[in-house]
C-alpha cells in the first residue's frame, strides 16, 4: 500500500505461539501485532489513537 508519502507492506505471518499481522515499511521497519493488540488498537478513539502514534513516534 502506497501513495505519495509512505509504502507499507502487509502479510500475515505464522509463529510459534499464532498468526501475527506484519506490517513493514519501505525504509526496513516492522511490527508484528497478534490478534489481541489488533483488537485493542481498533476499539481506541480518535484521541487515544493520536496520542499512541505521537508516543511511539517518540521512541
């Protein structure tokens, strides 16, 4: 998925213990969600989301 600011990539992937959501950036960055921090993420508000994304920003 791209546009004129950002590529990301997403797969689904198997582990040990699940499948977990991969999400990889052009630049080499990754993150694998498993199914419990997906649903914790989608039940978030407007608010609550931009203030997550702002702190992990800052990391």
């Amino acid at each position: 998925m791209s546009n004129e600011f950002a590529m990301v990539r997403f797969g689904k992937v198997n582990m040990g213990n699940g499948e977990r959501l991969l999400i990889q950036s052009s630049g080499g960055d990754q993150v694998f969600l498993d199914p419990t921090i997906l649903e914790a993420i989608a039940q978030l508000g407007h608010e609550d989301l931009s203030r997550l994304i702002v702190a992990v920003t800052e990391l």
